[in-house]
C-alpha cells in the first residue's frame, strides 16, 4: 500500500459508478449502501496491488495518482475484472465504473 503521492511525472485516475444517482433513488439506501461498500473494498484492494495514492474519494468517486501510467492500467483491468467477477445484488444489475 502506498501512503505517499507520487512524484515527478505520474498518472492520475478518477472513477465514479455510471448512473449512480438515479441507482440510489431506484434501490435506495438498503440496497445501495453494501454495493457502495463492496465497490470501494474493491477498489482499494487494486489500487493498494498497483502502489496507488487515492488523492481523495467522495461517494461513488476516486481520485486516484500513479508513479506510472503502466501502473494505472493494470489497477483499471484488475479493478474491472474483480467488479465484473463480484455477485451484485440481483436489485442492482451489473454495476459499471467509469474510470
């Protein structure tokens, strides 16, 4: 895990779950609350395995940095991959993250 921002040239990365507005007003704090959890476990878990600095997070969004690009790419097709893999609430569909 990295607790220090990169330095020098690096790579930045912001991610948020597509259409996550209206999923909270359709499914509500019940349903939405454990995908929210289970997103940002996710997440994390790639950025810590690819040295990532999470800049900042609030709701469904990261702002993360990378030393290099090479590093944010493996975070967003480990991330993708483990989000596409998770069982989601059926209520929830398939959950999409932008990043």
């Amino acid at each position: 895990m990295s607790n220090r921002m990169p330095t020098g040239t690096v790579t930045l990365m912001f991610t948020d779950i597509e259409g996550s507005t209206r999923l909270w007003e359709e499914l509500g704090m019940e349903v939405m609350l454990p995908v929210l959890e289970a997103h940002n476990t996710i997440l994390r878990q790639a950025k810590d395995n690819w040295l990532g600095y999470e800049v900042r997070s609030e709701g469904d969004a990261f702002f993360l940095a990378f030393s290099t690009a090479t590093d944010a790419v493996h975070f967003v097709i480990e991330a993708q991959l483990a989000l596409a893999k998770y069982s989601w609430p059926e209520v929830a569909g398939k959950i999409r993250v932008r990043m």
